[in-house]
C-alpha cells in the first residue's frame, strides 16, 4: 500500500507516535516523613547498625583465658576450686588460676568503651592436672556449670552429677601422674528460660548477677592425704560485647 492510501514509513510512524506521547507528572504523596507507624525496624537497618565505624554496635568474640601450672594445695583430703564459666570480669573466684581478666579485656572493654557490657554465650574450658602428692592416687573431677556455688562443694554430688567428667591420677612417681579434662558449656544449660535476661550480662566492671558456677574437685584416694597437685587452665569463652560507647583521643 502506498503513503497516499494512508500508511506511514517507518520513520514518521515514529515521529507520530512521539507526538502522542503524554509526559508523567510525579504524584503528589504528601508529608511522607516517618509513615512507619508500626514501629518496626530490622536490626540490620538501625542508624547505629548503619553507622561507619571501626567497632560494630554488637561483636562476638572469643576470649581466651590461659594460664601456666599453678601449685594447689589445701589442708584436707578434698581440694575445690571454683571456676565462673560466664564471668570475664572474675573468671577464677579464689585467685588461684591466674587471677586476672582474659587477654584483651581492658581493651575492649572499659568505662569510655569502645564496649562496656559483655555476656558469655558458651565456653570451652580445659583442665591440665599433674599429681604432685607421693605414694597417692588422685581422682579429678570437672564440674558442669551449676546455678549455685554449693552444688559443687562435695565428692559426693560431683561423683553423681549428670555432666561431670572424671580422670584418675597415680601417685607422682607413677606414668599416670597427668591427665587432660576438657569441658563444654552453654548458658543455657543452667538458663534456659530467660537466656536474653540482663542478669546474664557483665560490664567493664562487674560480674552478671546469674552465674553459671564451676569447679575442679580433687581428692586423695587414701581418705586421709591432703593432694597436692599442678593445674593449668584454659578457658575460651563465646562472648557477645554490647554498649557502644564514643572514645575520644
């Protein structure tokens, strides 16, 4: 068909069409300022979340808490050392593993930040004991994380508790005079129920008012022999560090 009959060539069909064209107006949506009535905001969306600085508002750490073999003694047949798995600020209770904080505390924890609030989540504890008494056998126990200190203060509840692990010591002058025990724990094994409560949280400062108390349990197998003993520890500790705090230099 030819252009006189009323049919466009390629060119002007779209020199047509363009004409035809309507130019959109953006539509007016009013005052959009926070619409969210809601509420609701992912964490991962937070200004502070957001923000670009070196110290992420909530970072998870691995705190390491070691220390070299230490000489234990006490004045009877049974010796207790008590151990808080969830506290950086007081790890060792009695001051015998090394009294002090895990590698890196002061640094990143402290009154102007960069974080001021920690809370162990779980732990990995091990226990290196090396019998230092003559002529006597020892038995080791290593506790499982207990809501009260007195639940581990006796052979007798450390030798039937669910959890508990066990190493038999000889005498010093024996092969056998060394043993390993490594320990798992969680906070909710002694919290399941309120895990995310604020009594499981420390600072810079401060222990968590909830403790998940620990121990190593060592008794003379005469029945009479006070045991002295080595012990080495290491305790890595899952962490999450809160309470972004500003450090000015």
């Amino acid at each position: 068909m030819s252009q006189s009959q009323g049919t466009f060539s390629g060119a002007k069909r779209r020199k047509y069409n363009a004409k035809k064209r309507v130019t959109s107006r953006p539509r007016y949506l009013g005052n959009i300022t926070n619409k969210n009535v809601t509420g609701y905001v992912r964490q991962v969306g937070t200004d502070l979340m957001l923000s670009k600085v070196p110290f992420t508002p909530v970072r998870y750490h691995s705190f390491v808490y070691e220390n070299e073999l230490t000489p234990l003694s006490g004045a009877t047949n049974v010796l207790v050392r008590p151990v808080a798995f969830n506290d950086l600020y007081d790890f060792d209770r009695d001051g015998n593993f090394g009294n002090k904080q895990p590698l890196y505390f002061d640094a990143l924890l402290s009154a102007s930040g960069p974080y001021r609030n920690f809370k162990v989540i779980s732990w990995v504890t091990t226990y290196t004991i090396v019998n230092a008494t003559t002529g006597v056998p020892l038995t080791v126990w290593a506790m499982p994380p207990m809501p009260l200190a007195s639940d581990i203060d006796s052979v007798a509840e450390a030798d039937n508790m669910p959890g508990v692990k066990r190493a038999f010591l000889t005498g010093r002058e024996g092969a056998g005079n060394k043993a390993t025990i490594t320990t798992k724990g969680h906070i909710g094994d002694v919290f399941p129920t309120y895990m995310d409560d604020a009594s499981l949280q420390g600072n810079w400062q401060s222990s968590p008012s909830a403790i998940c108390h620990g121990a190593l349990i060592v008794k003379g197998s005469d029945g009479s022999t006070a045991p002295s003993v080595y012990v080495a520890i290491k305790h890595v500790a899952y962490t999450m560090l809160s309470g972004l705090d500003a450090l000015v230099s």
